[in-house]
C-alpha cells in the first residue's frame, strides 16, 4: 500500500480527521520555512487539538437545551442604565462557576433576563462547563414527571453533574406542594456543589406566592442566595421599545408620500 493510502488508513482508525484534512498543507508550509520535524508535528497536532475543542463546546451548546442563542455582544448596556455592566463582564469571565456560586437577576419584563442568562450560559459553555438551561415550569414538570416514575434519585445524579442550571422565568407560575418540595429539593442538593442562574420578574418577599409555604421560602432562599451575585434588571421594556420605534418608523414612511402631495 502506499504511503498516503497507509497513512489515511491510520488516521481513520486513530481518529485523527483534522490531521488527515491538514498534513499535506502544512508539510508544503513546513519545507517552505524549513521547520524541524517536531515543529510540523506539533503544528499537526494543534489543528486536532483545536478541531477537537471546538467540537466539544459545539456539543455542550447542543446539550445545553437553550431555546434560541444570544450574547453578550448583542447585549445593548446603553438600554438598561441602572444594570451594573462591569458586573455582568465579570461573570462572564465564569469565575462564579468554579466558585459554585448563584446569579439572580431580577426584574420587570423585556428588560433582557433571558438574554443575559442564555449568553452568560453560552459563556460557561465555551469555558468548557457542562450546562443546561430549562424554563422554571419545564423543569418544576420534569422533577414531578420524575418522581411519578421514581427516577427522582437518578435525575439527581445528572443534574449534579451539572456545572451551571439557568433556571428562567421563575414567578410566572405558582407550583403545587410537590412540585415547590421538589424544586426546594433541586436548590438544595446544588447548594455549594454547582452553580445556577435564576431569572425572575418577582422580588424575594413575593416568592411565597409561587412556592406557597413561608418556611420552605424562605429555607430557599437561604441557600439560593448564600454566595449570589444579583442584578436588578428593572428598566423599560427592550420589546416595548423596540415596537415603539417600529411604529414610529412606520408612521414616518406613511407620513412622506403625503408630504410630497402638497401643492407647492
Ligand atoms: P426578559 O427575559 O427580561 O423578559 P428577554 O431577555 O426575553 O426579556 O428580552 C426580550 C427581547 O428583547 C429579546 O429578544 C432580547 O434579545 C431583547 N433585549 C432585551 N434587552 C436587550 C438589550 N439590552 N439589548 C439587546 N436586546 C435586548
Ligand atoms: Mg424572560
């Protein structure tokens, strides 16, 4: 067999597909700048080092469940002023997540929670953490579907392997008895072993509207918010104004062909 086709076949078996896709350019680029053989083999194995680490934060992105992706580059700061933005910066850089501790952000609608709680997600992610995102109620409806099943003890085991949960739009919907014991249940076995983003339009004393018993609260709370980091989102609608301006283009392009009807 002949060299290229031994080599091909050793690669595949290898699994070394980035060095299979680069080695002939940059043998060509290594003869051409005279490097060693331990400089083009270590540029070759970069390629496969890189392809592989992109790979893998492809896949935590995917295993990450976010409903739709966002960053912190779309993330206009001018809009929400009363945000602390070197705060946000500073989570981003996941620090928070080693350090297994909480991000609540708090506040009205449209101001951007979601937002910031899927591109704070995606950050972690590219850090190489293991991420998952869930809507309150969907997860709340998981932790019950689990326990119908009893796989409780198992679904525990998976989401503490989890290095960060976001856990959106907490507030919107009020839980049963079993389903506030079991989310009490998530809170609390995360509790110093990993780190999770709430997002909620309600502030803390409203809480026991949605999980129904002041003891359970305000035991969840506790250990929510030991080590959290919280911004208050309160501001105007993103969403408000963005339909705002849209309808004040609209008007403005209905308004021109008007102005041109005017006799001179
Ligand atoms: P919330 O979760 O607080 O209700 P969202 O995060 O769902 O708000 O924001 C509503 C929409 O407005 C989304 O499409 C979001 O990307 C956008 N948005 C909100 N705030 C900002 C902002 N400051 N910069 C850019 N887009 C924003
Ligand atoms: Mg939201």
């Amino acid at each position: 067999m002949s060299t290229e086709l031994l080599l091909k076949d050793y690669l595949r078996r290898l699994r070394l597909p980035a060095v299979a896709r680069h080695y002939k350019a940059l043998a060509r680029t290594a003869a051409e700048n005279n490097c060693s053989y331990e400089e083009y083999l270590c540029a070759l194995l970069e390629q496969e080092v890189l392809a592989r680490e992109e790979s893998a934060r492809q896949n935590r992105v995917r295993r990450a469940h976010f409903p739709y992706l966002k960053t912190l580059e779309d993330f206009d700061f001018t809009a929400l002023p009363g945000l602390n933005k070197q705060k946000v910066l500073t989570l981003s850089r996941g620090e928070y997540v080693r350090l297994k501790e909480n991000v609540i952000l708090m506040g009205n609608p449209g101001t951007g929670k979601t937002h910031l709680a899927i591109a704070l997600g995606l950050c972690a992610c590219r850090q190489g953490y293991r991420v998952r995102f869930y809507t309150a109620s969907g997860l709340v409806s998981e932790l019950l579907l689990a326990q119908k099943e009893h796989r409780i003890l198992a679904l525990e085991r998976q989401w503490l392997k989890l290095d960060l949960v976001v856990v959106d739009e907490l507030g919107y919907v009020p839980y049963s008895p079993e389903g506030a014991q079991l989310f009490f249940r998530f809170v609390a076995s995360r509790y110093e072993r990993g780190s999770t983003i709430v997002t909620t339009n309600l502030e803390f004393a409203d809480w026991v509207q949605v999980f129904g018993d002041e003891r359970l609260t305000a035991a969840l709370l506790d250990r929510l918010t030991h080590r959290c980091h919280i911004l208050l989102m309160n501001g105007e609608s993103y969403r408000f104004r963005e339909s705002l301006k849209r309808r004040q283009q609209d008007e403005d392009q209905h308004h021109q062909p008007q102005l041109h009807r005017i006799p001179p």
